[in-house]
C-alpha cells in the first residue's frame, strides 16, 4: 500500500501531504525532511526508487515538482510509478496544461482529486475520465450551493430594504 | 478559475510567497494565526464561508511546516454542516490534519455514520472517503457492517461501491474480524464479476489483503481472478477509458496476479494451464518501446507475472526463460528496469537451480555495482551478497573492496559489513580473511563496526598459523603514515601478542615494533590509549634478553612522560601503574602477560548480525542455509584430534612446583592482579588440576575426587577467591572483543590443559561443559590399566542419547563397560574401562562422546590420558647394574643416539624434574659430568613384559638449547618410541593452549590457563 503521498517542490517547499499511515505530526515533519535530502538531490536520469527506513519512495519530477509516493518493499514499484502519472494527467486535464503555480493557490483542489483516485493507499479509480467527471460534479456542487446562498442573501438583502 | 469567492486565501498565500527569508514568512504565518485563533474564539459572527476559509489556511499553514495545535475542533465540526462545501471542507482538512490516533476523530464517529447510511450520495462519498484514510479500529467496529451494506448494495452506483470497497479495506486492516461475517467469501467471489472496473480494481484491492491473511476461505475466488487476468491480458471486452497507453488497466492485472500469489498452488488443471497460458502471453509478448509510460506499464505486468511464474514454481523451460529476461533486463540502460531486473534476481534466488545461471551474469551485476544511481548499487550489492559462495567469493569480495574506494559514503557500512561476512563465511584461506578485513578497515574504517576487527582478533588469537602473518601485516599498515584509528587498535594489539614472532625478520624487533606503535599514539584517542600500553607491556615482557633502553622508555610512559599514572582517565591510569608494577616483577609478568588464550568458538556475531537485520524472511533463510553449507573456518581449523599419532604436547608437571612461590610473592598485589588476570584469562586456579571455576562442580561431590595437592594451592585459592568471575570475565572494554553469546555449548574450562594435567597424575576432570562433566580416576598396573569414567549431569533435567564410543590405537585394547543412554538429572554414573598394552607406542586413544540436552546435540571428542608414561615403572639403578647392561646394548636399534636442538632452556634440576614425573627415575651421580644426567625407568607391555630402559642426556652449559640423548632397551621399537617421546617433552614445548602446528588443541580452548601452567610461561620465553 502506498504510506503517503508527497509534493515537493525543487527548493524542498511542500505543495501536498497526505499520509494513509499513521504519523504523528513530528513524525512527519522528520520525514518530509528526510526525503527532501534524499530525493531532491539526486540526480537526472537516475532510477525513481529510493530506498528509505526499509520502504521504498518511487518518485517523479514533473517540472519544478516532484511526485513521491512512499510504498512497502515488496509492491510493484512500476505500477506506484504510474499512478503518480495518472494522478499528473487528472491534474493536466482539470487544470488545463498544469503547472506549479496551479496547485499552489488551488492546493484543495490537489486534495480533491487526489481522494477521487486514492484510497486506504490504495488505487480506486483507473479511468481518468471518471475521475475528472467526479471532480467536476463536486465543482457544480459547491456552485449551485454558492448561488443558493447568494439568493438567498440577495433575498434577505432584498427584503431587508 | 474555481477560486472565487476566496480572496482571503489566495492573498493570504501570496503574501507567503512574497517573503523574502524564512523569518518574514514565520511573521507572516503568526499573525494569521493570531487572527484565526480569535476568529474562532469569538465564534459568534463567524459565517461557514469563513469558518471554510479559516480551515483551508490552517491547513496551509500546516504544509508550510508550522505546528498548527488549535483549530481541529473547529474542522471537525464543519464535517456536521448541512451543506456540501462545508462538510467537503470539514472532511477534507480533518482527514489532513488528524491521523487515526486523535481524540477529536472520536466525536465525528456518529456524524460520520449518518452520512454512510444517509441518502445523501456525495455524503456518503465524503464519509467513505474519510473513514478509508483515516478510519482506526473503533470506526471498524461501529462502521464495517454499514460499509459492507454499500458495498453489495445493487442500488448504489459505483462511485459509492468503490469507496466502499476500499474503505472496508482499511477497516479490515485496522480489525481483520470486520469479514468474520458469514458467506463474506461468497458475497467476495461475486464481486468479482463486477462489470465496472472501477469497483473491480478496489474490490481486487480489497482481495489481496483478505486472501494474504486468509488464503483458503477464499479460493473459490482463484478462478475468477485467472479469468479476469486472461480477459485483460487478451484486451477482451475492456473499455476504451480503462486502458492506460493501450495497455488494459495494468494496475488491475498487477493486483489479479498479486492475489494469485497468495494461493499457495492451483490445484484445477485447467485453470492452472489457462494461467500459464495467460503468464507466457505476457513474458513473450512485452517488448520495450519508446513511450515511457507504456513502458512503464507494461514492465509493471510484466515484473508481476515473473513474480507469480517463480511463486507458481513453473516448469523449468519457464524458469529459464525468466532468468533470461532477468539476464537482460539487468544489462539495460534504463534506470527503472536495471533496478528491478536485479531486484527480482535476487529474489529469484530463493526458487533454487537459478545459482549458477545467475553467476553468468556476475561481470554485469559488477557493472551495475559502480553504477553513480546509490538505488541501483544497493540492488547490486544484495545481488551479490546473495549469489555469493565459495567459488565466487574472492572476485566478488575483491569487486566489493575495490568498490569502497568510489563507493557513496552512504553505503559503506553496508557495504563493510556484507564484505566482512563474505570474508567470513567463504575464506578460502585464512590470510585472505586478514587481507580483506585489514583492506576494510583501511578503506573504511570509520564505518567498520567494532565487532568486525574483534572478529579478526579473535580468528588470528585461534589460529597459530595465521599469527606471524598477521603480526607482519599488522606492522605493514601501521609503516603508513596516516592510519585509521581502528587500525591502530587491531595492528597495535597483534604487534602487542605476536610481534615477537617477527623478532628475526628485519626491521621487526622489540625496540623498532615499540616505536612504530609509539609513533601514533599522540593521535589516539583515549579509548585506544589502553590498548596501546598493554602492548607496550606485552612487547616489554616479550623483550629476552631484557633491552634496558626500552625498558626504560616504557616505564617512562607509564609513570612520566604522559602522566599516566596520574591519568584522569581511570583505565588508562589503572594499567598504566598496573603494568608498571607488573613489569618490575620479572617472571611472573608472564603469567599475567602471557598470549591470550584462545576464544570459544561461537556463532559469528557479525552473521548473527546479519541475520537479525534481514527482515526479508525467505533471504533470511537462504542466508542460513549456505551458512550452513559453509561452516566457519575457525571451526573446521580446531576441530582436529590427534588419532593420527601426531606428536604430542604433554604437560611439564614440576615446573608448577618451581613456579609456586613467585604466586606468594603476589599475594600483597592480589588485587591487582585480580584484575590483570582477567586480561589474560583467569587467576582461579593455581595448580594444574583442572579448575573448577564453575560454581555448578559443586554439585557434583564425588567428582572432586582429588583435593588441591597442598596447603599453598588452598592460600592461592583463597587469595584470588576474590575474582569470582567465572572462565569468561575478562577486560571488555579492550582485550575481549567479543560479545558472549550463546548458542554453542562451550567446554567449560581448557580440555588440552585438562588431558595433559591427566597424563600426569592418575584423577581429575577430562571434560567439563554447562551440562556435563567428565571425570577420570585410573589405576595402573604393569602393562594394564583400570579407568573409571565419571559421567555427571549437572542439570535438573536429564541427558539423553548418552553415546561413549573409544576409539583405541593399535597398541591399546581397550573395553568400556555399557553406558547408559540417559544420565538422570544430577546423577553420576561410573563407566570402567579396562586397557591392556600390547606394545610400545605413542598414539593416543580417543573417546568420542555424545549426548544430547534438549535441542543441542553435543558431540566431543576427548584424548584419553592413557598414555605411554603410564606403564612406566621408575627404576632407579646403581652403577653397578648401569654399565654392564649399557654396554651390553650397543648401537642401532636397540641403542639409537640424537642431537637434539630447539630444546626449551632448563637448568639441570629442572629437566631431572620433567623426566621425573613421567615417570623415568635419575641415577644422580653416575655420570661423571655433572652437566649430563642418567636416568632408567622400566616399561611394560603384554608383547615386552617388563623392559629396562636406559637414557643419558649430555647438556651443554654454553648452549642450553642443544643436547645429546641416547637411549637404550631390549626393544628397538621401545627406544625408538620412548626417544621420541621425551624428546617431544623437551623440544615441542607443550604449549598447552597455544600449542603450535604439529598438534593443535584437541578442541576449541577456553579463556582458562592456570596461572602458574608451565604453559603459559614458556609460551611467553620463547
């Protein structure tokens, strides 16, 4: 099962955690510093797994951004490798061409869709037509509720003249 | 985009980004800290659009790094708002922010449970969602049915059921009972014909974990899954959204093929050869193409479908074939497969028969060792580690030597370690060891282990052959001009005990080791000082003839020139004025100074080492095997026994009596020498009767069958009784390095020691270990001998499958009486044994004893002390019956004539003395000269019946190392033999524990010499 999922940024700035294992939040500030020395100073061209505490990180850098997901020994580092793809092309086709820039002021939105594909560090959903699907609709879940409301306001507003 | 409305936050984050330094961030980040803590204080005013805000920037903030220790109640409590963005919001951050251990998860447990069994579809995914990430035992408890219900439900659309799937996963992880539900295999096994790959892949996950803590209750699940594998891998029937680069979902197949790896075997024919079918498909139909990420994918399955081809344990065809694709898959330039390919090697491995196609590839996984990613010389490293055996062992520990130099400083203590136990476990030779271990250090000796230059100590202290190879290269690294401190240590203490063996070569005396050690003492650190001055007391005490210039030097060391004495540092003071004091003593410094004695063979710590690291089960067990295939050198080197008629070393009895009164001398130093003793094994006994240091002999009454000979043996017991420390307190911070452990039964007390005090007097203990003790009482008559063996059990549980076989020489005819198959607990039995000799001869009997305590089967081979000298009578002779018959006896063979050299230097009375207690009486003053000594004893055999035997030794007073002998009998075999034998008393000097090549101890020693052992002295004179 994947332990945690990690954005990182190159200058080591965190843009994502979300842990499926229990860390205390020491725990985590020690890991996350950890793993920025280990992987943020590893080379091009080198493989996408680390060895770490007797698990194995599987990361990938997409731009200024590295996609880590910490995983047990014996679990198929490749298919970890691809869902860290998987996750980046969600993100591409919602946000349109992402960047980092993207998921740092719309950081909630990384967790959303992040929930719709993980679970339990564990893969819920391969199609990533489904996923953006999801995600859309909770979109217009909180649109309509935000119209509500400001019909509502608009309403008390109204009568309140 | 999706932003509006919360300008707050996205200015809140820009503000973060515009700070120029980490302390202007902090700034920043308090402050709104401080601003929401009062927001949420007030409480009143506070809208949900707020309350959301607040929530988001906490969470934030808490990416950023900064503790966040308020405001969790408020997230919680936005889990029970009535509309979706606030309760999205409420779950989201709380699911961030908390992990399954915190106490405000606990207040959340109900609404949590309305939402589940709501109607409310995108609450029930929030809830789901949340309970599947952080959910601990107690949301299993209260929620697993309910989660199961979603599960099943034919209502609920899929992205409810694949939520559900997952979030009974984590429940089921947290408290395996949640499926102890009845028929939960069947609902399992129909799941698995979900049309939605959605829902399959969750349930699949789902699967996997139930079938790894459960296979059988689920194996009518194994078809289903071979089917579904067959219908991806064949890209039958699956929608376009649910291939990934063309390939059929490959995290799907990746976990159909996982489960199937927890079935133990497939029993159905035809599902097995559907499976194999499916599994060739994918080895043969994988190829790499330029994509990455279809590479990626397809490698995914592919790496699966060898796991379950080698767990499936497959024809041998495909067994080979997997090694192929291995084969080239570790020859690759892309990173991810090299990786992977000698990641599977490995564990490939375990399948057996693969060994020697593996070593094939050797050179390749050598390249892949030097590799600049540290990810892929880790997998190397195991690789070789693991293929490792004696054929290989010298180019792969080379490989790994020569690797230290360029290696990642993050690997080399990994990499040390796993050098050091190859070194070990498949030396062909044991300089090679020394080679490698010194090379090590050398290299890397920051990250050696302590353990691994113990290790090397302990090796060349139980090898007598190893010590002037050692003690060579040992001067050789300490020659270099920057030297590793642990370097320092392990050269300075074999220069300490063995540098005297190199006093001949050039460059290696006393004087010249002194200095080259000397030299880098300014640069040590206080814990190798210690180590140093015992081998400046050592290399002192070895120096014969006395150098008083460096004798000089050394005593200023330890009184002036660096204050020792007046050391802080407790150790360093204490030997300092310790071995100051010793070394003024003269002789008796080599009692306390003399050669450590040999260390107990034990597992190696370093193995064991290994072993306990190795969480991977299946290479531990591999592990363990080739250990056993291999068992360690120093065992196979110690495991001799002298059946072969091989010279042997045979105690010097008088020299004890000369000794004794340098052991009163100490009697006002006792406490120092209590502790120096523990240097150098044990002060417990001081007599040659086999110490019984182990308060458990007590037990065994009747045993004690001789008291101490004398009433300063009973002073010196006394006197030292303060030592209480057993045979295995010895100095652990510097000299005894290493760690006790036990899982071999080790002889209690020193059996070379105990045979040859035997052969001298006719009772005492033969053998004594934890369970057991041996014990001999003999009568000699004539040509026959009467022995009775002792067999005590020292334990309150019984020994079982006692076996006593004797293995006699030729000349012996011996009979052991029955002995019986179990000792009962703390009983003794007697077993007489008859001996008859036929003829003269030096060859030894040997007893081959066996018994059994709980799991340990103890096997021990003991020389038996029914030796030549025992059917010796001392005759003594007046001159009148002396020449006639010498005369008589004229020439070879009856008369045979030796020069003998390398004789141990005794004076006249001490040499009368040695021949005395074997027996052969002197007839002072019929030699004229007062340099030579007579002496006749009478020999009896059933073949000679009673036979004169006459001897003359001429000593010259100018050269005590040389003398002439001659002996005389009716019997040419018996000159011959007796000639021998005493020559081998006085020229093999009966180095008792540390006995050299020609007949080294019959089993492992102990850390027990007695002090005054005559062993243990002449060791040191040479």
């Amino acid at each position: 099962m994947i332990h945690f999922v990690l954005l990182i940024s190159r200058q080591g700035k965190v843009r994502l955690t979300k842990w499926y294992s229990p860390y205390s939040q020491k725990e985590r500030t020690k890991v996350i510093r950890e793993l920025s020395g280990l992987i943020l100073t590893r080379g091009p061209k080198l493989c996408n797994f680390v060895e770490w505490r007797g698990l194995r990180v599987v990361y990938k850098r997409y731009a200024s951004l590295y996609f880590c997901m910490c995983i047990d020994e014996d679990d198929n580092e490749l298919e970890i490798l691809e869902i860290i793809h998987h996750y980046v092309e969600v993100l591409d086709r919602y946000f349109g061409s992402v960047c980092e820039l993207d998921l740092i002021y719309n950081f909630h939105k990384a967790y959303f869709i992040l929930d719709e594909l993980l679970i339990a560090g564990e893969l819920q959903e391969p199609s990533k037509r489904t996923v953006t699907r999801l995600v859309a609709a909770q979109d217009s879940l909180v649109e309509t509720a935000k119209e509500q409301t400001s019909s509502i306001t608009n309403i008390i507003a109204q009568a309140a003249k | 985009m999706a932003m509006h409305g919360m300008r707050g936050l996205s200015i809140f984050i820009s503000d973060i980004r515009n700070c120029q330094n980490k302390e202007q961030e902090r700034l920043r980040v308090d402050k709104e800290l401080g601003n929401i803590r009062n927001r949420f204080k007030k409480e009143k005013g506070l809208t949900p659009y707020d309350k959301k805000k607040y929530v988001w920037k906490m969470l934030y903030i808490y990416m950023l790094g900064y503790d966040v220790d308020f405001g969790h109640m408020e997230a919680v409590s936005l889990i029970s708002a009535p509309k979706y963005p606030e309760k999205q919001v409420g779950y989201i951050v709380t699911s961030c922010l908390l992990n399954e251990n915190h106490d405000f998860l606990r207040l959340a447990i109900n609404t949590v449970r309305n939402d589940i069994i709501g109607q409310n579809e995108t609450f029930q995914c929030l809830a789901l969602t949340l309970v599947g990430n952080i959910g601990g035992r107690e949301f299993a408890e209260s929620l697993a049915p309910d989660v199961q219900k979603l599960l099943l439900s034919s209502s609920c659309r899929p992205l409810v059921r694949k939520k559900a799937a997952l979030c009974l996963l984590r429940l089921f992880r947290k408290n395996p009972d949640v499926v102890n539900v009845d028929g939960w295999a069947d609902r399992m096994t129909q799941l698995l014909d979900e049309r939605d790959l959605g829902v399959l892949t969750s349930s699949m996950s789902l699967l996997v974990a139930l079938v790894s803590n459960n296979h059988e209750a689920y194996w009518t699940c194994l078809p289903k899954c071979v089917k579904i594998l067959e219908r991806l891998a064949r890209n039958q029937d699956v929608p376009q959204e649910y291939t990934y680069y063309g390939i059929p979902s490959p995290w799907l197949q990746v976990k159909t093929m996982r489960a199937l790896q927890y079935f133990p075997t497939i029993e159905d024919p035809n599902t097995r050869r559907t499976l194999f079918e499916v599994l060739q498909w994918i080895l043969m139909g994988t190829d790499v193409v330029k994509n990455v990420n279809k590479n990626n994918a397809s490698h995914a399955v592919l790496f699966e479908a060898l796991a379950l081809v080698m767990h499936l344990d497959a024809e041998k065809e495909m067994m080979s074939q997997c090694v192929a694709l291995l084969g080239k898959f570790i020859a690759v330039r892309e990173p991810n497969i090299r990786y992977l390919g000698l990641e599977n090697m490995t564990r490939m491995l375990i399948v057996a028969d693969v060994q020697e196609s593996i070593k094939r590839h050797q050179a390749q996984i050598i390249t892949s060792l030097k590799d600049p990613d540290i990810s892929i010389c880790r997998r190397a490293l195991d690789l070789l580690y693991g293929m490792c055996d004696i054929t290989n062992a010298k180019d792969i520990v080379e490989e790994l030597l020569q690797y230290l130099n360029s290696a990642d400083f993050t690997m080399l203590e990994e990499l040390s370690l796993k050098a050091a136990i190859l070194a070990e476990k498949f030396a062909p030779d044991l300089s090679w060891y020394v080679d490698v271990i010194l090379q090590l250090i050398e290299k890397a000796g920051d990250f050696i282990s302590d353990d691994i230059w113990f290790h090397v100590v302990q090796f060349v202290t139980n090898n007598d052959d190893l010590q002037p190879y050692a003690a060579a290269k040992a001067k050789e690294y300490l020659d270099k001009p920057a030297v590793d401190e642990k370097m320092v240590k392990v050269c300075a203490y074999i220069l300490g005990e063995y540098s005297h063996l190199l006093a001949r070569r050039p460059g290696c005396s006393p004087k010249e080791i002194f200095s080259i050690i000397h030299e880098k003492l300014p640069s040590v650190s206080t814990t190798t000082i210690p180590l140093l001055l015992s081998a400046y007391a050592k290399i002192l005490m070895h120096t014969q003839p006395p150098d008083q210039v460096l004798q000089n030097q050394i005593w200023t060391i330890f009184t002036k020139e660096l204050r020792y004495e007046s050391c802080i540092d407790a150790e360093i003071q204490q030997r300092a004025v310790e071995y100051f004091a010793l070394s003024r003593k003269g002789a008796a410094v080599m009692d306390i100074l003399g050669e450590m004695p040999k260390f107990p063979e034990r597992q190696s710590s370093l193995i064991k080492k290994a072993e306990d690291a190795e969480a991977d089960t299946a290479e531990q067990s591999a592990l363990k095997l080739r250990a056993q295939q291999q068992p360690s050198n120093a065992l196979v080197v110690t495991d001799q026994h002298p059946s072969n008629g091989e010279p042997l070393p045979v105690f010097v009895g008088q020299l004890s009596v000369v000794k004794a009164p340098n052991m009163n001398n100490t009697e006002d130093h006792s406490s120092t020498e209590q502790v120096l003793s523990q240097e150098n094994g044990n002060l417990s006994q001081v007599d040659q009767q086999p110490p019984s240091a182990d308060p458990l002999s007590d037990l065994l009454g009747p045993l004690a069958i001789e008291g101490p000979p004398g009433a300063t043996v009973q002073y010196e017991n006394s006197a030292v009784s303060g030592l209480e420390s057993g045979p295995d307190v010895v100095d652990g911070s510097a000299i005894v390095p290493v760690e006790v452990g036990t899982n071999t039964i080790q002889p209690i007390g020193n059996i070379a020691v105990r045979f040859h005090a035997l052969c001298l007097k006719d009772s005492g203990v033969l053998y004594e270990d934890p369970y057991i003790q041996i014990g001999i009482k003999a009568e000699w008559r004539a040509h026959q001998g009467r022995l009775v063996l002792f067999l005590g059990n020292k334990n309150t549980s019984p020994l079982v499958s006692v076996q006593a076989l004797i293995l006699p020489p030729a000349h012996l005819k011996m009979e052991l009486s029955l002995v019986p198959d179990t000792i009962p607990p703390r009983a003794q039995v007697q077993c007489p044994l008859e001996v008859v000799n036929l003829r003269p001869s030096r060859d030894v009997a040997v007893l081959d004893f066996s018994y059994k305590f709980g799991t340990h089967m103890v096997n021990i081979k003991l020389r038996l002390p029914a030796v030549l000298n025992k059917f010796l009578q001392p005759l003594p002779v007046s001159a009148e019956e002396f020449f006639p018959q010498w005369r008589s006896l004229s020439g070879p063979p009856l008369k045979l004539q030796e020069v003998v050299r390398g004789v141990r230097p005794m004076a006249l009375p001490e040499m009368a003395n040695l021949l005395h207690s074997y027996r052969i009486a002197i007839s002072p003053g019929l030699d004229p000269n007062p340099n030579n000594l007579v002496a006749s004893t009478t020999f009896y055999s059933e073949n000679t019946r009673a036979i004169v035997c006459l001897v003359r030794i001429e000593t010259d007073p100018a050269d005590r190392t040389q003398l002439r002998m001659t002996l005389a009998s009716g019997d040419p075999t018996l000159t011959f033999e007796l000639k021998e034998f005493i020559k081998e008393q006085l020229v093999s000097i009966p180095t008792v524990a540390q006995a050299p090549t020609p007949a080294p101890p019959a089993a492992p020693p102990t850390p027990q010499i007695p002090p005054n052992d005559p062993a243990a002295l002449l060791t040191d004179l040479l």
